[in-house]
C-alpha cells in the first residue's frame, strides 16, 4: 500500500492536487494544523504568504471574477486563527 498522498495546491488555480476542492482543503488544514500544532503564529505567516501568491495569481488567471479580500482572507488564514474564548 502506497503513502497517502499530501493534498497540495495546483497553481495557479489553488485548487487540491487530490480532491480538487478549493485549497487549502479540509485535509489540508488538518494536515496543517497537526504540523504546526506548536507554532501557530508561523502557520499564520505561511499562510500569509500563500494568500499573497494565491491573490496575485487568481486575480492573473480571471480579473473579472476575482474572490473579494474577505473570501481569500477566510479561505487561506481565518479559519487558522486561534478560537476565542468567551
């Protein structure tokens, strides 16, 4: 049995190499939550920087019906924040 294999972006599309869901897929934040389960604050820069190249390049690829700030902002760093307690 071969090795899973890692739920990456096609670029630059940013869709998943596997499941073709708009990256960073659900495994693919799992994946990146377990990896950097003790440094979030480096998560958050990756993904920063991911969301800097995936805005360039989806605004490249189609200008007209490029995702609003808002959408990329959720897609590639909101849902990597830390929880808030209340």
């Amino acid at each position: 049995m071969s090795p899973p294999r890692p739920h990456l972006p096609i670029r630059p599309l940013w869709l998943c190499r596997i499941c073709a869901a708009p990256w960073p897929c659900a495994t693919a934040r799992l994946t990146l939550l377990r990896e950097y389960a003790h440094d979030r604050e480096a998560l958050l820069v990756y993904l920063g920087g991911l969301l800097h190249d995936a805005a360039g390049q989806l605004h490249t690829l189609n200008p007209h019906e490029y995702p609003k700030p808002a959408q990329l902002f959720d897609r590639f760093l909101g849902w990597a924040l830390p929880r808030r307690r209340t």
